[in-house]
C-alpha cells in the first residue's frame, strides 16, 4: 500500500482526540485502519494536514522508503504489523457480531496481557499488566498505585529527569501533561488532576548539571539517597522512578543504591522503573519484578510498534493489594478506561468506565507483532546483528567531519548476562559541529526538522551537493538537551537500532543476511550524508521545506 493511496482515506486534519464520539462504538470500528491507528491518544499523534505525519514525522501507515533509525523516540507501522493489525480488526468485528463488543473486545484484551507476559519471559510468573495509550500516561497510574499502596501523602523522586519523556515533570506532580487526554477529554495542560495531586511533592534529579556534564555515578547514588532520606525525614512515603534506559542509554542509579535504599527503608518506598525505551533484558526485568518493582514499558520504543502504546507491569505482591482498593482517583478515569485493567482486580476495574480505546489496542497489536518477530530470530543473530550495526555505526559517525560520538557512560559493571544482547549499546548519541562550535538544541531541532522532510536551501545550489540526498526522509532520535533548556544549550542528535534492524536483517542464508545488514548501513551513511549537507546550509536562512508523502 502507497502512502499517495492512503492519505485520501486518513482524516488528517481532524484531531481524532477530539472527535464526535456519536453512534456506536461497533460502528467506530469500521473507520480507516489509518485512521484508527491515529485514534486514542493525546494530541502528540494528531496527523498534520500539510505533512501527513504526527509530531515525531511518522505516519499510521507503512513508510518503507524513509530511512528510520529512530527507535528511541518513534517509528512508523511495519508493513508487517499493518498486516497484523488489519487481520486482528477483522477478528474481533467478528466476535463482537456473535458475543457483543464490550466482551469480545476485554477478551482480546485480557489474552493480549497473556501475550504481552509471554513475549517477556513472564508466563510464569503472576505480574499484571494494566496498558496505557503511552508511557506518560502510564506514569500517572504507577503514581496512583503508589498512592493507593503507600498512602496520600507521598513525594515523588525521579532520577535522571532530564533523560525522560517531557511530561514527566508534570506527570511526577499529578498535573495533566497535555491539553487532551487519549480518551478525548479537554483539560488543561499544568493544572491538577483531581485525586492524583493533592498532598504530593516531587524533587527532579538530573543526569547532567548545568553545563552538560555527565554527573559520576558516586555522585548521582548520593543524591538519590539524599533525597530519599529528606523526603522520609519529612513524613511523607515515596515513588522513586529509576531509569533503565534514558535518551541517551543510561541506567541509574547503580543496583548497588536500589539494594541500600530497600534495606533503609522497606516500607515506604515504592521503586517504579522507567523501562519505556524496553532496552534491558527479559531476565532483568523478571529481576525488577522479584524485587518488588513496578515497571513501565512500552511497545513504541525499541520493539518499533507505532506510537504509542504504554503498559505497567505490577509485581504479584503488589497485585494482591490493589484489588482490595475500593476508592479511585476521580481524574484517572479520563486517562483510563475499564478493559485497562486485569479481570484478576474486578472491584478495581468496576471504578472506570466502559469504553474501548480501539487506537491504543491496534497499536499494542502492531508492537506484539514486532516483539513476537524479534524474539522468533535465534538469539545469536539478535547479537550478531546488534554488535556488527554499533561497530560500524560507531565508524561511520567517527569518519564525519562534522559528528562526535558522545562516549558511552555505562561501564561493564552496568551491563550483564541478564540484559542478553540488550547489553550491547543500540543508541548512539552524536553532537554537531559547525566552525568549530557544537550546535545548540535550537539548531539541532532544526536539523532534525529538515531530515524529516525533502528540503532545499534558501540559497543557490552548490555543485558538489548530492542532488539525491535533500530528497531522503531521515528519522533519527529527537535532541536532547546538554544543560539547562531555560539556557539554550548544546543539544545531542541520535541513531538508535531497534527491533526491526534486527527482524529485517535475519534470513537462514548468511549471504543474505550480510547483504540485509550492508543495506541498513548505506541507509545509515545517507543519513549521515544529508546531515553534512544540511550543516553545509545551515548559514542562518531559513530553509525552504517541503514535506512530502514518500
């Protein structure tokens, strides 16, 4: 299927947030695949008119010619999940004309917890899985869990909050983090969520000061348990979200800190890993879980399902507390809906309201997908792959005249057998130069802007430029800040493998599988190409753009 075909059939100046939600809910799902596939989230996934994509440039349809190396933030359907997610529609209209909808579609739901357990290694174990439409909205029930188990009056401590999602710092506070939430309902973006944030403090911790340097990992524990212990000195419980992996593919704090904190204080301390960029390891995270851990994960990052797709994993201990709970925040339930929640928490799930979120479920779908195709490939070529794309990803950075590689900050100390080949890095964090200075984070988004769409300079043409490379549609990681934003710091772009480098590369024929892996790396030089030629422009005009359906 074509983009040019699709974009007729996909209502893209429509905010499907905001849309009439007259007729029947059976009846919704017989819209636009493309259009469902945009439907139940907030406003991040609204489809521009003049583009035909969302805020990260990715489309609800497959996007086979843009050379996408963004896993780290976001990525376009796979002709493979739009497969998927097609068959899986057809499926449950089926079974709702013979069982009714609001059945069919909670048992789709519940057997996608079985699915999504398995996929991670955790069949065997008796963790719950509450989906979300996004990582940020899964934020907000892990905080009202931690409530709900650790009582109202509670602080927040979120470590390495400059290497998080940006609603983060509103989430962490119990405020609305955008002006609509994923079912539709207009709020106000800043101002409190009834239920979630009365009586609650927060402190942000980041990973880098001011400057942009990297604090030692001494350094950053200590703050940690620093801000544990004066929180808890001051009468209140604690939400410590950790983050395993942040934008640039750290980990903190050290397991060493988390081992101090739950011997120093068992009881009012709830620990929430920030897994949404899901590059650890299946034993890892079964680890987290033992320890008694809640842990967001999402199927958008790494595993490349289209965004978003957001779930907690509750550990078994904690999961046969919740059902006792009788009193739900009254603002989640513009955030969550029934089907969200395991049938093993009736008296929970009877809190929220019956309403299907058909966009969060077909985005789900597409990421089982990719996950159930990532771990369907022999687990040596999934490292094979892996190390071979950052080696010479790491080459083809070092040969730019214009890229640095930032150095990696985790030691081997960091990473073990238990991440599998989720130990090797799968981000690789680059700053720009330009007349020997690093580019700022207003510069850099502006690059980033540009590798999205077919472009030219405002200026005439030079006649060594690739006439070809200002057409390519270039996905590469969102900037991250180096220093304080308020500042206008230096900014990091990123290329990142996901699990569809992985996927796509495999064949049992090992030629075809080093041709597969020599494609994905010319497609990593052209991006590399048009940065250079974008930086060769970037001489303070403005560049002409025009995004294109490719």
């Amino acid at each position: 299927m074509s983009m040019t075909s699709a974009m007729p059939r996909l209502r893209a100046a429509e905010n499907p947030t905001a849309r009439d939600r007259s007729g029947s809910a059976l009846a919704d799902l017989f819209e636009p695949l493309d259009y469902l596939l945009a439907c139940g989230g907030d406003p991040r996934l609204q489809i521009d008119r003049t583009s035909g994509a969302n805020d990260y440039g990715c489309r609800p349809f497959p996007c086979p010619n843009t050379l996408s190396f963004a896993s780290c933030t976001a990525t376009s359907i796979s002709e493979r999940a739009y497969v998927h997610v097609s068959h899986a529609r057809e499926s449950l209209m089926r079974s709702a004309i013979a069982a009714g909808l609001e059945a069919a579609f909670d048992a789709r739901i519940e057997s996608m917890r079985d699915e999504l357990k398995a996929c991670l290694g955790l069949s065997r174990t008796d963790a719950e899985v509450v989906f979300s439409s996004s990582g940020t909205d899964a934020q907000l029930q892990a905080l009202w869990l931690a409530r709900a188990l650790l009582g109202p009056a509670l602080t927040t401590v979120i470590v390495a909050a400059d290497q998080t999602g940006s609603g983060t710092g509103y989430t962490a506070r119990g405020r609305h983090f955008n002006a609509a939430t994923a079912n539709g309902i207009r709020v106000r973006k800043g101002e409190p969520i009834e239920g979630l944030a009365d009586h609650l403090a927060s402190m942000a911790l980041g990973a880098l000061d001011a400057a942009g340097s990297f604090c030692p990992r001494a350094e950053s524990d200590a703050r940690v348990l620093d801000a544990v212990e004066q929180a808890i000195a001051n009468g209140s419980k604690v939400l410590l979200q950790v983050m395993d992996s942040s934008k640039l593919g750290w980990r903190a704090p050290s397991d060493q800190c988390l081992d101090e904190i739950a011997t120093r204080w068992p009881d009012s301390v709830q620990i929430v890993v920030d897994a949404c960029q899901m590059r650890l390891g299946r034993p890892r995270l079964r680890r987290y879980l033992e320890r008694g851990y809640i842990v967001i994960v999402t199927g958008s990052k790494f595993f490349t399902g289209p965004a978003f797709s957001g779930a907690l994993l509750v550990p078994a201990d904690l999961s046969k507390a919740l059902d006792a709970v009788t009193e739900v925040a009254t603002g989640l339930s513009d955030y969550s809906s029934r089907s969200d929640w395991p049938m093993n928490w009736p008296r929970l799930r009877s809190r929220f309201p019956v309403r299907a979120n058909f966009g969060q479920w077909l985005r789900w779908e597409a990421a089982l997908a990719e996950m159930w195709a990532y771990y369907g490939v022999p687990g040596e070529f999934r490292l094979r792959a892996l190390a071979t794309f950052g080696k010479q990803v790491e080459r083809i950075i070092a040969s730019s005249p214009s890229l640095r590689l930032l150095p990696c900050r985790q030691g081997p100390e960091d990473r073990g057998i238990e991440d599998e080949e989720l130990a090797l890095p799968t981000i690789f964090p680059f700053v720009i130069r330009r007349h020997n200075r690093v580019l700022s984070l207003g510069d850099c988004r502006k690059i980033h802007r540009a590798l999205a769409c077919t472009v030219r300079p405002a200026g005439p043409a030079n006649g060594r430029d690739r006439l070809d490379l200002p057409t390519k549609i270039c996905l590469v990681g969102q900037p991250v800040a180096l220093g304080d934003p308020e500042r206008e710091p230096l900014a990091a772009l990123r290329i990142c493998a996901g699990a569809r480098l992985v996927t796509e590369a495999w064949s049992s024929d090992p030629d075809t599988t080093r041709g597969n892996l020599k494609r994905e790396l010319g497609r990593v030089g052209t991006v590399v190409s048009k940065i250079e030629w974008l930086v060769a422009h970037l001489d303070g005009q403005d560049f002409v753009e025009a995004c294109h359906e490719a």
